[in-house]
C-alpha cells in the first residue's frame, strides 16, 4: 500500500531497513538516510526493474544516490522478482563502476 509511514521502523533492533521509496507518498532516501543511523536498502524500482536496461538502470542508481548520506545500500525496494535474467543481472553488477563514471 501507500502512506508506510518508514519512521514507524527506525526503533527496531536492526541494522537495515529495506524500504520502497518509490511509492506515493513514501519517504524519499535522502529523507530516510539522514533520519537513521541504520542502513536504507533501496533506490531501485523492483517493480520494474526487469523491463530496464543498463543505461536505465545506471541513471536510476545515479538518481537514487543523489543527497543520501553513506548509509544507502543500492538495492530492489521491497525485493527483486524472479523476472529478473542474467542481462539485468549483469548491469547491476555494472553498477557500481558506471557510477564512478564522469561521462
């Protein structure tokens, strides 16, 4: 659903909170992450993740870590289906590399 109130999380004895920050009225990462000191585990759009392609999924990774503090761990929101194949799979590993990129 929407409106998950992501605060209502930040007491729990966990180190990381995997959180949907794409839903309507979701707290965004930058909100999350300089809100707790625990890790925030999003940034990429499960629910549509197997329909993007590398150049996408580079640009929604760069989006996804614009203003968060260093606790943000790129990751699928809620989870990562099944649909996901070996090309996905291989731009997420790309990743991290294609952030460092100036170009």
């Amino acid at each position: 659903g929407n409106n998950i109130g992501l605060e209502r999380f930040f007491d729990y004895q966990n180190q990381t909170l995997n959180w949907d920050n794409f839903g309507h009225g979701y707290m965004s990462l930058a909100e999350a992450t300089a809100s707790t000191q625990q890790v925030v585990a999003g940034g990429i759009p499960h629910t549509k993740l197997h329909r993007l392609n590398e150049y996408e999924l580079v640009q929604v990774a760069r989006d996804a870590v614009q203003g968060v503090g260093l606790n943000l761990m790129l990751a699928g929101g809620c989870g990562v289906g099944a649909l996901v194949g070996d090309e996905i799979r291989s731009a997420a590993a790309a990743v991290p590399a294609r952030l460092q990129d100036t170009d």
